[in-house]
C-alpha cells in the first residue's frame, strides 16, 4: 500500500518512494519530501547529465558534480 506525501518538486501531494533511495542526510530530506514521480524525473535528467558531459560514477568529482545538480534539480527548480 503506497502512501502519499507532500512532493515539495511537484508541488502536490504524491506517492511516496518505497525506501530511501540516497545515503545520509541528503536521501532522509529525498525521502521524506520527493515523490516517486519526481524521482524518476530526476533519474532520467541524470542519464542525460552523464552522458552529455561523459561523467563516470566511480570518480568522486563526477559524483559531487552529480550530486550537487541533483540537489539544484529537486529542491532549487
């Protein structure tokens, strides 16, 4: 049974993800304020952001990279 929360993205109320899908701080804020819906709207923009500048998840300043246009993304758009 899916509940919803409040997506502070979509600006509405939406279902919740499953689980934390981020580590630390940063995932518990994903968590408890990005629906599902949003999230795979920031999945497919970090499909793009990777292959367009040829990012590589196994180098931490890609990572950074990455993690800071995630935030930019969800919670500044």
């Amino acid at each position: 049974m899916s509940r919803n929360i409040f997506c502070t993205f979509l600006r509405k109320e939406a279902k919740k993800q499953d689980f934390q899908l981020y580590p630390g701080e940063l995932g518990i804020r994903i968590f408890n304020e990005i629906s599902k819906e949003a999230w795979l709207q920031w999945v497919d923009k970090q499909t793009i952001l990777i292959n367009e500048k040829k990012l590589s998840m196994v180098n931490p300043k890609d990572c950074k990279l990455i993690e800071r246009e995630m935030v930019r993304f969800l919670f500044k758009g």
